[in-house]
C-alpha cells in the first residue's frame, strides 16, 4: 500500500524520532500546540469516565487505532484536569496504576516497532499489527471491551464513508455503556490545503497527502516523496457516518464535542504545496516556543487571501486572522514602547467594540507579563517568556474561536456510546 510507503519513508529520515524542537514531527508545535488542543477538548470527557471507574475500583482499558509510534499513550496518560488548584503537584487525570492495558494497532510494523522500542518497559501496554479497513479486527473484537476507543492525527482519514461506518460500527457493538469514542479526520477547509476547497456537501473528497514537511525546505526538491490519498470531512459528512454506524448496530451515541485542530499550524502551511499564499505559521509558532531563540515577529503576519466562491469560509477565516494579528501587532508595539518609555507602556487600546473578549484578554496578559521583565535577571525574557507566552496565547485564541466544523487541519468528534 502507498500509505504505507510513504510512512516507512518518514520514519526512515530519522525525523519521526523523539523528541525535537524546531523541525520535525515531534516539534514544539506538536507537543505545546497540538497534542494540549487534543487533550484540553478530551478532558471533560476522560474526567467523567475516570471517575465512573474509581466509584467502581475498576481500572481502564484503552484501543488506539492507527497508533503509529504509540503516541496516543502519551498524549492520554498527559490529559490533565479541566480544572486544577496551581499548587497541586499533579494534575494529570489518569495514573500509571489506574491503566489496566493500553492496546495500540497499526497496520505499519515500522512504526509499531519504533513504539515497542520506546514502551519495552511497560508491561501494561501491547502493541498488534492490524488491518483495521474492514472494521475491528479479530484480534480486536475478541478481546474486553475496552474504555476508551481512540483515533489521532487523521487515522480515521484513510477510510471511505463505508469503511468508516463498518469500522465505527463494530466499535459501538464491543464497547460498553458510557465508553468514549475519539474519530480524528482532516479538514476539508483548512487554509493550508485552500487550493483543493470544494463545494460539494455530498461528495467523498480525497486529496493526494504528501509528507513532505518532514524534509528540511531545502531538501524538498531532492526527494521523491510519495503520496497518498486521505479524505477530507466536515461535521456533517462526520454526522452522517455516525448515524449510520448507529443503525447498523443498532447501538445510539451522544455527540458530545467537535473541535478543529491546528487552524493556524497546519503541516502544510510551511510547504506551501497546496496554498502558494500561506505564511510558514508553523514554522514561526515553532520559533516562538523554542528556548534561547528570539522570533522576528514582523514574519508572523497574519493575512488571509480570500477564495472565489467561499464567503461563509472567508468571513470567518478574515476575522479569525484579523484578531491573530492585532495580538501580534499590540505585542510589538508592547515591547517597542516599553524599551522607548523606559520601562513604561503607553496606553493599550482593547476598548475596541471590533474586539472579541479572548483577545482582549490576550492583550492584557501580554501586557502584564512584559512588565515583570525586571523582576528576573540574567536571562533572555523575551526568548523564554514573552514569546512562549504569545504562542499560548495564540493557541487559546484558536481554541476559543474555532468552530468544530472543518477549517483546522484536523477535525475530531467526541462521543459517548449508549447501549
């Protein structure tokens, strides 16, 4: 299978390997922006069942399907309360001793052997090598039902409605009542991929993916990258799955969140393969949350070039990378009065009826955290505190005003599975 070419190519570049910063799958914006967008979404979800399971003293059992490298262990075992005193030294919901097994299934032995290599120690987790295209495998359905069934970065993309429907459907007939269901798909609207936009609400859409952001920009040219085909969804392609799924097994589910990932740190807003116009956001985001580095913020522009045909799109996309950049722009104008001033901020204007509550709120942290720049010294503020901090900052402003329809990169629906 070409997908599975294309994985063992990546993983071969020796940049699918963790950790790394700057460049890379596992870069700063996978794990500050995309991995905590993921998990702050699942939190009220996971919350509720961990609960259900310690009234019971029962423990949790965990299906990843698709898990590559076995990242979605991670990414579970990190999900931290929704709500949390500062003082508390753990805020992570699940613990080590409340895991009963976590199950990961891939059909790419490459990459289940990166996440055997990495998880050797831990006797609580299992990694099978699968075909999951024809639903649950047998390897699958004769085991426990399991808590939580879960899906990251696009698995359930490889799929046509159909094979989604038989696959969500086995899944609802295995697991019991109160389980979560996590089905991860790209979106069909993400600005990095605007060339490909399409009206068509009917209609399976497909786009040739390529991983070539795993390259360095200078390396692009030198490869021949293969690619592959992931379908493109909105929520209510993802609806329609879902009630099918439903009447096949006769089993109802409770939609209880979508959400759009990564907006602004699309993959492919630093290649440009399908949008010429896009600024390298990724690329920037990346800069602003490595240690020791300072980000020339005058790159970080956020401008939307509008598509023919899309006006719902384009208003939304014009507003939501209008209130990015009066963030930037008050964060440069921030720093360049408090070194003129000595010290001092001219006055800020967030008054502005235009202006949404969470960049006002993202003007006044900024402006507070500037001005704790004496208070520690012999340091770069600006490289470690100003510009993560306006990376966070950017991040919550995306998930504030994202609509959980299919503008992000990724686009994921929360269920639980009534029986």
């Amino acid at each position: 299978m070409v997908e599975k070419e294309a994985y063992s190519q990546a993983a071969g570049t020796g940049n699918y390997e963790k950790p790394t910063g700057l460049f890379g799958k596992y870069d700063n914006a996978r794990r500050y922006w995309e991995d905590q967008i993921t998990a702050i979404f699942l939190a009220p979800a996971l919350e509720q069942l961990v609960l259900r399971k310690n009234k019971n003293n029962e423990k949790l059992r965990i299906l990843d399907l698709g898990c590559g490298s076995g990242d979605g262990y991670e990414l579970l075992m990190g999900v931290r309360k929704s709500k949390s005193m500062i003082a508390e030294p753990s805020t992570n919901i699940i613990s080590p001793d409340m895991l009963e097994v976590y199950i990961g299934v891939d059909i790419n032995e490459d990459l289940l052997g990166q996440a055997e290599a990495c998880h050797r120690h831990n006797s609580d987790l299992e990694f099978i090598c699968a075909d999951i295209s024809e639903g649950l495998p047998r390897s699958i359905s004769d085991q426990e039902p399991f808590d939580v069934y879960f899906t990251s970065y696009g698995t359930l993309s490889h799929f046509y409605d159909d094979q989604n429907a038989k696959l969500i459907a086995d899944i609802f007939r295995h697991a019991p009542q109160d389980s979560i269901f996590m089905g991860d798909w790209l979106g069909s609207h993400s600005y990095e991929w605007q060339d490909l936009w399409l009206n068509a609400p009917d209609s399976e859409q497909f786009m040739d993916y390529r991983i070539s952001y795993i390259f360095p920009e200078e390396e692009r040219g030198q490869h021949e990258i293969s690619a592959f085909p992931l379908k493109l969804m909105t929520r209510d392609k993802i609806k329609r799955i879902m009630d099918k799924a439903s009447r096949e097994s006769e089993v109802q589910f409770k939609a209880l969140k979508f959400f759009d990932r990564s907006i602004i740190v699309g993959r492919h807003t630093d290649t440009g393969d399908y949008n010429p116009n896009c600024v390298p956001y990724r690329k920037l985001i990346n800069s602003l949350y490595e240690v020791n580095n300072r980000t020339d913020l005058n790159e970080l522009k956020f401008k939307y070039s509008s598509h023919t045909g899309f006006e719902e799109l384009n208003r939304f996309f014009d507003a939501f990378f209008a209130h990015c950049a009066v963030l930037v722009k008050q964060t440069v104008e921030m720093l360049k009065s408090y070194d003129e001033h000595k010290a001092i901020i001219e006055d800020i204007h967030v008054k502005e009826k235009s202006l949404l509550n969470p960049v006002k709120d993202a003007i006044l942290s900024m402006r507070r955290l500037i001005y704790q720049h004496e208070s520690i010294e012999n340091d770069d503020f600006r490289a470690n505190m100003i510009e993560p901090h306006l990376a966070y900052l950017l991040r919550k402003i995306e998930i504030e005003l994202q609509p959980g329809t299919g503008v992000g990169h990724g686009l994921v629906g929360l269920f639980e599975i009534k029986k």
